[in-house]
C-alpha cells in the first residue's frame, strides 16, 4: 500500500487544529461528538491538543457494510446519541467523502437543542461531495482513492495503522 499521508505529518496537522479549535472556542465549554468507528484514533490525538473546558461523546452512523468501498443507505445507532441540548457541538468524522454522514448528524445535533455545530474531518476527497456542506475544520484534502489507516478501515481491518495509505486494488476485488 502507497502511504499517503505519514504520521509525522498527521500528528503536526492535528496539532494545528487543536489550536485553531482551541482559539476559535476562546474559552467557552465545547462538546465533540466523535463519529464511530473511524474517527477514534483523530479523537484520542486530537482531545489531547485542545486546553478547553472539554466534553467528549460518541455517535454511531455508518454507511459502510464490510468488505466493501461502496456506500449504502445511513444508519444511525439512537442508543449512541449524546445529549448535546444547549451545548456548543464540533462533529468529527475521519473523511468527508459524499457529505451524506456529516449533513445528517449535523441537522441530528440541532434537532437534538444543540446551541451551535461544527464539523472537523480529518480529511477530504477531491470530487466526491453531493451534499454541500463546508468542513469548519479539515486536516487534509486528498485525492479520490479508498483510504486505511489512522481509525481509517477496510472490513475492519488496517484502523491501527498511523499513517493513511491507499488501499491496494486486490484487496477490493479479492484478490
Ligand atoms: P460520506 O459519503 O457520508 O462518507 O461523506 C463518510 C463515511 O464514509 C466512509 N468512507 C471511507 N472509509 N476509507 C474508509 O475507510 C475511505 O476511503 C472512505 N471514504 C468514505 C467513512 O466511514 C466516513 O465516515
């Protein structure tokens, strides 16, 4: 597999979110609500950068069944969904690809009384968005390819990697 994006250059970029986050909050209590599975590891790093009175919950949506790099139609777990009334809420998912995950979650959160909610991915694919929504926060913006690593997974498999890498065509096809 092709590394994409090496570890050192993730945790640098994740740094600086954390310190745009941490400036952009000034202070205020904030409430991430992290997008299960794939945003864990960006979780984890990205908590430990920002010196805010700080919330953390978790979130079940996904539209990935198994081995497979197509997506199906969004189920979201309820028996995961935080209390975010009144709070101010930064929705974080690994990649923003059809945009389809994040705008739902997003009208999720404000159905839920969140007071305001923005997203952070920590990346982006070139090409692929159907739903217009603009990322607050975005680590890097990559090109149209299956991505593992960093929470990142094929089948459950290459989430422990710590560096993003395309995955290899003969694992898509079986081979
Ligand atoms: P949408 O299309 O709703 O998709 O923006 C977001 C979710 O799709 C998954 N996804 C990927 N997962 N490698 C992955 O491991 C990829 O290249 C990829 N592209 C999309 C991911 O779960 C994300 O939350």
């Amino acid at each position: 597999m092709d590394v994409l994006l090496s570890e050192a250059q993730i945790q640098e970029r994740v740094r600086q979110l954390g310190r745009q986050i941490e400036a952009d909050y000034l202070g205020r209590p904030l409430t991430i609500v992290a997008v299960l599975t794939g945003s864990l590891i960006l979780l984890a790093d990205l908590i430990r950068q920002i010196q805010l009175p700080l919330r953390v919950a978790l979130h079940q949506a996904s539209s990935y069944k198994g081995a497979t790099t197509t997506a199906g139609p969004l189920a979201i777990n309820e028996a995961f969904v935080p209390d975010v009334a009144g709070r101010d809420v930064l929705l974080l998912d690994d990649i923003l690809d059809t945009g389809h995950t994040l705008a739902t979650l997003v009208e999720h959160m404000a159905e839920r009384g969140a007071l305001s909610v923005k997203t952070a991915v920590l990346l982006r694919k070139i090409g692929r968005q159907v739903v217009h929504l603009e990322p607050d926060y975005c680590g890097f913006t990559i090109p149209d390819a299956f991505v593992v690593g960093y929470g990142l997974d094929f089948n459950d498999d290459f989430r422990h990697l710590p560096y993003v890498a395309v995955l290899d065509e003969d694992h898509t096809t079986g081979g």
